[in-house]
C-alpha cells in the first residue's frame, strides 16, 4: 500500500466537535523524521499538530523543526501530557507488544470524541492467507501482531473505541504473491495464483485487487474510530 499522508488524513479533517474554537489537534504516535507531521500542517486545519517519539534521535529532529514531541513510548502516554481531537497511528500496531495497552494509552490522550485514524496489517489479507510461513509480513520479532478484520474490530470496541469505518485498501497483495513465487521457487503454489500469473493479463489483476479492496480482504487495514467515554 502507497502512503499517502493527505489522502488518509481526508478521512478525520473534519472533527465532529462544535465546541473547538481553536482548530482541532492531531497528535502523530510513532512521528518518526516528522513526515506526517508535515503533511498535517501543511493542510492548514489543525491549531496545532505534535508527535510522540520514543527515539530520542528522531524525536530531536522533529523538535529541531520546530514541531512538539513528546519523547515517550505511547505505552507511558498520560492523561495530562495531551488532549488531542485526532490521532494517527501509521503501520505501528503490529509492532507493540500489547495492542490493548497501546491503544488504552492513545485513549488518554484523546478527548472524547476523538478520532483515531490507524493502519496496520492484518492476517486476513490476501497475500497472508495465501503464503502464511513464507510471508515476509510474519516477521516476529519485528512484526509481533498481525489480527484479523475482525479481531481488529473487537480490539478497538475493548480499548473503548467506537468503530466508524474499517476498510482494506492495499494495492500490492497479488504483486507481493507474484513476485515471492518468482524468488522463491521451492515454496508451494496455489493453483489458483497460478492462473492468475498464466493469463498476465492486467486488466483481470486490477479487478482482482479491487474485489480484494471492496471485501476487506487485503493484508492493509485502514481503521477509523472514535473514543466513546
């Protein structure tokens, strides 16, 4: 999946809060070189948009270009350290530890209301389901979580999450089956992929991918939610 930092932060720039006076914050978990952030402010709706860095090194180079970072794990996030109307959380989940307390974390840093904007893989994806071992997503301990659709769901419904809208969006699911048969000859093949790859034919692949778009069966999710209480 190509990121495309304004495309996704579409989705919340509108905060359904009549009592901002000052413009919404964002609030960025896992700011790393500041590139969302960036992107955030340039859209020119947010009073004030920071990030959290548990890097030392990254996060002094966020504050270096005059952003605000808090020089934390999300883990250790406290009530009083923000009260942000928006949080994005890109392509971090699957590495925490605990996805529960890393989102309980965020919560706190949220009003109510708040939206959280959030992508990560999951299990039910295409490619995934279709390689599992030989999946370069199932990389512990770099990749420790990696839950279904539906685990997501009920993740973000127990961390005290209203779910406004899941969807998988991912791009690449049957390039990445593709091109893993083409280095890897000895992994077994699914026949049907086969077909697919006999026909080369690209106009059938983009359908494909798109079936897989409009299923929530690609391995990239994309999770809108808001904090309840």
């Amino acid at each position: 999946m190509m990121f495309r930092p304004r495309a996704q932060l579409a989705l919340i720039i509108s905060v359904r809060n009549n009592d901002i006076n000052t413009g919404p914050v964002l609030v960025d978990v896992g700011s790393g070189y500041g590139m969302l952030l960036d992107e955030a402010q340039a859209t020119g709706q947010f009073a004030d948009v920071v990030g959290i860095e548990p890097n030392k090194e990254f996060a002094s180079l966020c504050i270096q270009r005059g952003f605000k970072v808090i020089n934390k794990y999300a883990e250790d996030l406290q009530s009083d350290d923000i009260s942000a109307h928006v949080a994005t959380c890109f392509e971090v989940l699957e590495h925490v530890y605990s996805p529960y307390k890393f989102l309980t974390s965020i919560r706190k840093g949220l009003c109510v209301g708040g939206r959280l904007l959030l992508t990560t893989l999951t299990a039910t994806g295409f490619d995934i389901q279709v390689l599992w071992e030989d999946s370069k997503s199932i990389t512990p301990p770099h990749h420790l979580n990696i839950m279904s659709v539906d685990g997501i769901r009920c993740l973000m419904e127990r961390s005290g999450y209203r779910v406004i809208k899941i969807e998988t969006p991912g791009e690449l699911d049957l390039d990445i089956v593709v091109n893993t048969y083409r280095e890897s000859e000895g992994i077994q093949r699914s026949r049907f992929v086969n077909l697919l790859m006999s026909q080369d034919n690209d106009q059938i692949n983009d359908a494909f991918q798109r079936f897989l778009q409009q299923n929530l069966l690609s391995s990239h999710i994309r999770v809108v939610a808001e904090r309840v209480n």
